[in-house]
C-alpha cells in the first residue's frame, strides 16, 4: 500500500506545479516588457485618433415595412365580390413571382438606384438643396482613399483631356453606364440594404450616409419607390386585362348597336307588310341584336370585374417605423480609438511572448 502510494503520488502534484510556474513566468516576462507595451499602446492610442478623425461620420436610417400581399382566396376580395353580383365568372387569382420578399434584390438593382438620383435631397445645414446624384459627389472620402485613388484620376484626366467631351445631360441609360455612373450606383448599392425576416415577412430598409438629414429622405424615397415597384408589378397584368376588356367591351357595344339600329330601320321599312319572309327576316334580325346583346352584358360584367380586380390587386404597405433623422453617427468615433488602442497592445503582447521566440527559435533550427 505504501509503494502503491509513493508510486502514484507526485504523477497529480506535478501539473499544478508547472502550470503555477508557467503563469509566474509569463506575468514576469509581461512586467519586463512593461516598457514596450506602454509605448505600444500610445502609438495604437495615437493611431486610433486619426483614423477615427480621418473615417467621415455616417448616419444610418432603418425603416420597417410589413407588406400585406392580395389575398388568394377565391370567395374574397372585391372581384370575388363583383364576379358574384355581376354573374361573371371567377377570375382567378394566381401566385406573382415579384413580392415584399425580393425587397432585397429590388434595391440593390440598377434600374431601381437609378431611378434615385433626380431624387431631392437637403443637408441638415441647409448649405446643400440638390438631388442625390449630385450629393454623392460631395461626401468625403478618408484620406488614404485619396492617395490609393490618386494614380487612377490622374491617369483617368489624362484620357478625359484627349477625348472629346460628351453631353452630360442626357439621361441614365442603365445598358450603358460610364465609369461614374457605376461608381455612383455601387456607392448606393453599398449604403441601401434589404433584409426580411422570412418567419414575420417584415422588411427592414436602411440606409447609411454623410448627412443626417439626407440619409432620412433618402429612406424615406427608397421606402415610396420600392412600394410603387411592388404596386406597379402587381396589377400590370390586372391593367391589361381591364385595358383588353375595355376595347372589347367598345367593339361588341358598337355591334349591339349596329345590330339594334339594322331591327329598328327593318321593322319601320316593313310594319304594314305580313309576309312569312317579312317575318323571318325580322326574327332574324332580332336574334343577332339578342344574340349581340348578350355578348356586350356578358363583356360589361367582365370589365366591372376586372375593374375591382386592380384595386384588389394593390399591396397595402403598413410603416411599422418611419424614418426619422438619426441624432448620432452610426459609426463611433470613440469605438475606432477603443478598437485599435487594444489591437496594438494585443498584437505586440503576441508577438513579444509567442511570435518572437518561435521566429528565434526557426532561426536557430535552420
């Protein structure tokens, strides 16, 4: 029993003892280079500063949309209700490939940023009243951006300088974008964002740029021109329907008509005559004006259907929360200083205790 003590003993007691030793020598090596790390952290602490200073203040604006889609039944909603009274038959209703759930993709596409440029915008100032497109041009870039994109306008001068100047007025062509326009159109491709919570279906649209106020009209815009995308999709086929119908419901209005007047003249032409072929061309023609008849109440009742069937169609957008102009930056000054100031104190701390002695050791082995 003794043996088995004295064998099974120190095998337990060891690893506290070395795990004890290997703290105590890495808190000494931390306190030797004590020195290092406060320089460290100055410099990270100086260089938090200005990039801190040298990144623009940006301003987000989030939006939340929940979107209440037609309904698919077939015994509700106004044509359902039109079809049942006029006696017309049932429409139907069927499934769009365009709803509030590719709000995403609606956004980020050319033709929709686009159409956001003539969009008016007015600085919190009130230095600055002109539309989107022109803003843009006036947000500030960090100052390393400026040097890296320094080669790029001075060689993209050059190229302007020998060719020949161009109308800038003409509209946006989304098949044939210039260099500027697509660099304007990936700016507002980065600073709107879609996202739907595919459990609840609400949308929330943000949107992040240099000026308060901008950034809420903005959203504001993008909020109306995405429900009037969505709208515009959704009763484009209901529109040509009723538009079809309506031309149709003219043409057969004009038969009966016609039919109606060919009775009338026949019948005075013919009224003291009773001839057998006087009344079975009569009869004739007062079958075609019944017959025309029926086909222009039948064509009505479908355009009073189609008619409803537009309003039915509409999406109802419901602004859980508007947008409002944002009181603080999105992007804190105080979290870049905090960030980098322990990124700088952590990485020579790294390096000090783990980097440089596996680089001398490398060296050592080679």
């Amino acid at each position: 029993m003794e043996e088995n003590k004295n064998y099974t003993s120190p095998i337990p007691a060891s690893n506290p003892e070395e795990q004890e030793i290997d703290l105590m020598d890495i808190l000494r090596k931390i306190i030797a280079m004590r020195k290092t790390l406060y320089k460290a952290a100055g410099i990270g602490l100086v260089v938090g500063i200005i990039i801190a200073f040298s990144i623009p203040r940006q301003y987000t604006v989030s939006v939340t949309l929940a979107p209440e889609m037609g309904s698919d039944s077939k015994n509700s909603g106004l044509a359902s209700m039109a079809a049942s009274l006029l006696g017309g038959g049932n429409m139907g209703n069927s499934a769009d490939a365009l709803n509030a759930a590719l709000s995403s993709e609606i956004v980020s596409s050319t033709p929709f940023l686009l159409e956001l440029f003539d969009t008016q915008v007015q600085t919190l100032d009130k230095e600055l009243d002109t539309t989107l497109v022109a803003y843009l041009d006036t947000q500030r870039a960090p100052w390393w951006s400026l040097i890296l994109g320094a080669p790029g306008k001075a060689i993209g001068a050059i190229k302007g300088f020998f060719s020949e100047k161009t109308d800038t007025a003409t509209a946006f062509n989304p098949f044939l974008l210039t260099k500027e326009e697509n660099k304007k159109v990936e700016t507002l491709r980065k600073s709107i964002q879609a996202n739907i919570d595919k459990k609840t279906g609400i949308t929330t649209l943000s949107v992040t740029l240099q000026d308060a106020k901008v950034t809420a009209m903005v959203a504001d815009s993008v909020v109306a021109k995405l429900q009037q995308y969505i709208i515009n999709y959704r009763i484009a086929k209901a529109k040509e329907d009723c538009a079809y119908l309506e031309q149709l419901y003219k043409e057969r209005q004009q038969e009966y008509y016609e039919a109606q007047q060919r009775y009338a003249r026949y019948v005075d032409a013919n009224k003291s005559l009773v001839l057998q072929s006087v009344r079975t061309e009569q009869e004739r023609l007062q079958n075609d004006m019944n017959l025309a008849y029926q086909v222009y109440s039948q064509v009505a009742q479908q355009l009073q259907v189609a008619r409803a069937k537009i309003q039915e169609e509409k999406p109802v957008f419901a602004v859980v929360e508007p947008a409002t102009v944002p009181l603080q930056a999105s992007n804190s000054r105080k979290m870049v200083v905090i960030g980098v100031f322990f990124l700088a104190l952590v990485g020579t701390l790294g390096w000090k205790l783990f980097g440089e002695p596996c680089l001398q050791q490398f060296k050592q082995q080679s």
